[in-house]
C-alpha cells in the first residue's frame, strides 16, 4: 500500500484532466505525477532511503503537493510543518521530528537559518515543472510498497493544550479517510474542489487534497483566504465543491448576491470549528445548499462522523464514517446508552499510529483500541452524534457545569452577532464566572442588558454570562479555529 499510488492511478486514467490549479500556473494529471517524479528520484539522489522525515513548511501552491507525493513515492514519511508558525515555535518541532530535507520558501528559509535546524533546505523555486517526456514512462517511478501500518505523514496538532504533538499516520489511516471523505460526498473526476486552508492541516491534507486525488478530482490551490480571490476562483475555474471553516460561511453570508456567486457550487463542507444552526439555516435559506458538517481531528486522519449526502441533520455532526466505531463513556470508561452524555470513543482503520516519541501521551490518549476525543458528545437512537463541547473547555460556576457552546447557539439566534465566544474567568465567589465575548455585525451592536435580558428567558440563571465584552475580533489558528485558550491568555495577561 502507498498513498501516491492514487496519484499514479489518476495519471493513468486521466492524463489530461486538470489535477492542480492556480493564478500561478496549472497541471494536467500527467503533469503532476511526472513533477511528482522528479522530485522523488531528486530525492533518491540525496541519499533519502524509506521512513526518513522530510519537512514541508511552504504556503500552499501546486510544488507544496508535488513536493508531497514526491516523499511518500519513495517510501519516506512527509513532515507537514505549519508555516505560519515563529522559529520560537519551529524550533522544538524541527527537534522532536529532525527531518532529513525541509521544502521551504525564501522567507522561511530566512527564519530555519538561525535556527539550530538539522536538515537541508530545498527552496519551492527550485521545483521546476518542465514539459512532460515524449517518450511515456522514461520517468515513471512506481511508488514503494510500504505496509498499511507504516507511517506516511506526521502532522503535528495545533497546540492548543501546550507543546504541539506529531501525529502519526499510516497509510491505511489516509486510505481509509480518502475513501470515506470520497464515498460520502459522491466525489468523481469532474469535481473541482476549492483548497485555501494550509496543507499541512489535517482538514485540508486529508479531506481536500487526499480525497480529491484519490476521485482524480481537480484541486484549486489558494495560498490563503482571501474573499475576493474564493469568487474570481469559483467563477474562473468552476468550482464545484468549497470546503471552508464558518467563519467564512458567515462573511459570504453577507454578499447579497451570494447565490448567483456560487453557482457551480454543489457542495458546501465545514469543518475546524462548530457551526452555529442559526448560520446552517440561513446559508440553506440564501443559496439552497446544506452547509455539511462532520466530526473529526488529526489523530483520526480527519473525519470520524459525516452528515449523509442530501440526508443533513442540523446539529448533528452524523453518523460514523465506514468500518468507523463510536462508543460514548463516561469517566470510568463505561459505555453509555443513547442520549447519554460522555466522551467521545473512536475505534477504526483511521485512528493514527500514535504521537511521535510521546508512548505515554500515546498509552493515556486510548482506552485498549479505543482513542479518547476529550470531547463530550451524544450518540442519539438512529446513531446520529452531536457534540456538546469540549472537556477542557467545560465551565464550573459554583459547582455547576456550563457548556459554552450551548450559550453560542443562543447567542448565534441573534443576528447582530457576527462572532462570539464564551470562557470561564477566575471569580474568588462562583471559581468561575462566564463571560462572553462578542463581535457584532458592522453597525448593529448590542446592549449587554439586552442580551442578558435575551438570554435568561432562555437558560439557567447561572448559565447567563455575568459580562458580555464587545470586540472587534476574536483570536484563530490559520484554519479560522477559534482560540478559546488564546483568549483567555490574552484576556489574563492584559
């Protein structure tokens, strides 16, 4: 088994469809697995043997992907690097993965270079996309066989609880994914999906670029997000598929002539965050498309959970993917019976190999086979999963536990709010008092009596937010997660 074997399979029976497309420039199928080539037998030569780590830290663009396939041809593993990270951030990652090569660009070559950072630096530049070979084969370079359990990406997790972990994937956990993420969404050759996420996130890495190679789907490649820039390229290379995280479905939102915009669009996807149902409702109301959300993370290659194809609960986040088991426990590891609030238990051929020299984060993330979420969530009567929040992110106000999320959906009802959050500050009285912050739309900000006044009609006094803190931003991750522990950090700072 090897992953770039989807990228061979491709190549053989669509040469000529589009694979890669960007302003800067555009490959057919043939031309991305011959480019995928090169940089395999480049890589070869420089002494790269199987299972060496070779890092990817470069924006998104066509020579980031060939770049990856490149690595797992040979049978080496492919280290995806943020690259918005700091070198203060870099530099104990690139010390925990010690990758052999690094692809980077010329401006984070300049931060790798101070670092004390093991490794060769080939620069995205010097990835050449020559013409195709007249004589068909002359370089073909047949993937390595690797075992399904071998690994073949290491992406490291966002953070947000301390040092970021590299987990690691095997090839059949990519598979698995691939095939999911395709088969849900009905994904064929004559798809053309939206990528401005970073690759080296799961979300994009897995369930963009993964899935659509192995449906030789085409991919548009966008180095960011950027509004104008989504709707000159849904319009010029006919998009027909937008993976994005809500907060962009909400911006879009505020387009009056969103549904003419979109109208290649087929199939709207939104993952990294929680999706408010009030926004689901009114993206449905303006554009006729279901806004289709899953459940997933790193360290299950991605989705776990997926809303059925025209079969879209509101509020749930679906049933589990194939050959995927959810089992929901409570903190004695007991399984629960439907509607039963608990953790979140996954088992299945997705769930990763492990952290990289972390066994003892490794040993405490699973029960037997059973990887733990650190999610709360439900599994109602017809196996459909909702999630009620994160464990962390639980409040406890004078002894009672708040779930933030609920107070976000009632927040979200309001259509003043463009954005909100809602934390657990120190409080010597309650230990913690709920506090929301909120961003409003342009000119329709709010009175916190009013939506304290909106809110106790409809919850538990002690769930009403003690402050409602009006601001003009909220602080995400480069995949437009919130940042809730970032949030905190900055309101505790100062």
């Amino acid at each position: 088994m090897n992953i770039s074997k989807n990228l061979e399979n491709a190549a053989r029976q669509f040469p000529d469809n589009m694979a890669l497309m960007a302003d800067s420039r555009s490959l057919t199928y043939r031309q991305f697995n011959t480019a995928a080539n090169r940089i395999a037998k480049a890589l070869q030569k420089k002494g790269v043997r199987p299972g060496d780590h070779i890092g990817l830290c470069a924006p998104n663009s066509p020579a980031w992907l060939c770049f990856y396939f490149g690595v797992l041809k040979i049978g080496a593993v492919a280290v995806t690097l943020p690259h918005a990270m700091t070198g203060a951030e870099l530099e104990p990652v690139l010390a925990d993965c010690e990758p052999d090569i690094i692809f980077t660009d010329k401006a984070k070559k300049e931060v790798l270079s101070a670092l004390s950072c093991p490794g060769e630096m080939i620069l995205e530049t010097d990835i050449m996309f020559e013409p195709v070979p007249a004589v068909p084969g002359k370089e073909e370079v047949v993937s390595l066989d690797r075992h399904p359990d071998d690994v073949a990406a290491i992406l490291y997790t966002g953070g947000t609880t301390g040092v970021p972990k590299g987990v690691m994937l095997t090839h059949k956990n990519i598979m698995t994914s691939a095939f999911n993420v395709s088969h849900n969404e009905r994904s064929c050759e004559t798809d053309r999906a939206l990528c401005f996420l970073p690759l080296n996130h799961v979300f994009a890495q897995m369930h963009i670029m993964n899935a659509t190679v192995f449906s030789a789907g085409g991919l548009v490649i966008q180095p960011a997000f950027n509004m104008d820039a989504l709707l000159a390229a849904v319009e010029k290379f006919s998009v027909t598929k937008l993976y994005a995280v809500p907060t962009v479905y909400i911006r879009l939102l505020s387009l009056p002539d969103i549904k003419e915009k979109l109208g290649t669009v087929r199939y709207c996807f939104s993952a990294a965050a929680s999706m408010a149902k009030e926004v689901v409702r009114e993206w449905k109301a303006k554009t006729g498309l279901d806004i289709n959300e899953a459940y997933g993370m790193t360290e299950s290659a991605s989705m776990v959970s997926f809303n059925h194809y025209h079969h879209h609960v509101i509020g749930s986040v679906g049933t589990p993917a194939p050959n995927v088991e959810i089992q929901i426990r409570d903190e004695t590891g007991r399984v629960l019976k439907p509607n039963q609030e608990g953790e979140i238990c996954i088992a299945g051929p997705n769930i990763m190999k492990g952290y990289l020299n972390r066994p003892e984060d490794t040993e405490t993330a699973f029960w037997g086979r059973w990887f733990r979420s650190g999610d709360i969530g439900y599994l109602d009567e017809d196996n459909y999963l909702f999630i009620v929040d994160r464990i962390k992110e639980l409040i406890i106000t004078g002894g009672e536990n708040v779930s933030p999320r609920e107070i976000e959906e009632l927040l979200y009802t309001r259509h003043e709010i463009e954005e909100c959050a809602v934390i657990g500050l120190p409080d010597k009285e309650y230990g913690e008092r709920v506090t929301a912050y909120v961003v409003f739309r342009p000119g329709r900000a709010l009175d916190p009596a009013d939506l304290k006044a909106y809110l106790k009609t409809r919850l538990s006094s002690f769930k009403v937010p003690k402050e409602f803190i009006s601001v003009t931003e909220l602080p995400k991750s480069s995949t437009g997660k919130l940042l809730k522990r970032e949030l905190k950090r900055q309101v505790l700072e100062g």
